[in-house]
C-alpha cells in the first residue's frame, strides 16, 4: 500500500460546495495543523491519491 504524503498547494482552482461529517472535518484539522497545509489541499490531494489508487473496472464484459 503506498503511503499518502501531503505536497506544497498548487494554484488554478474552480470552486465546489461539498458537505463534509463533523467528526471528519475535526480529524482533517488535526493532520492540516501538524503538516502546516490547508483544507483545500489536504482534500484535492487525498482525491487524487484515491483515484490514483483505484482498482481499474475491466473493459471486458
């Protein structure tokens, strides 16, 4: 399993409303505060960290 390592921010963005559970967002803080980055980052790069680490569906059926 690779690990998720947080990156510097990047810039170009487009704005998205998402609604995210309590508990979640507390648990997201606490990670943003010790890595010195921001929500926004922390969520882009954990999206792409799981779409970049999903099982491909086969093209075959």
């Amino acid at each position: 399993m690779k690990n998720f390592k947080l990156k510097p921010n990047r810039k170009e963005t487009e704005n998205k409303t998402i609604r995210f559970p309590v508990p979640l967002i507390e648990k997201i803080e606490e990670v943003i505060t010790e890595n010195d980055t921001t929500f926004s980052s922390f969520v882009i790069q954990a999206c792409e960290f799981a779409l970049d680490n999903m099982e491909q569906k086969s093209t075959k059926d």
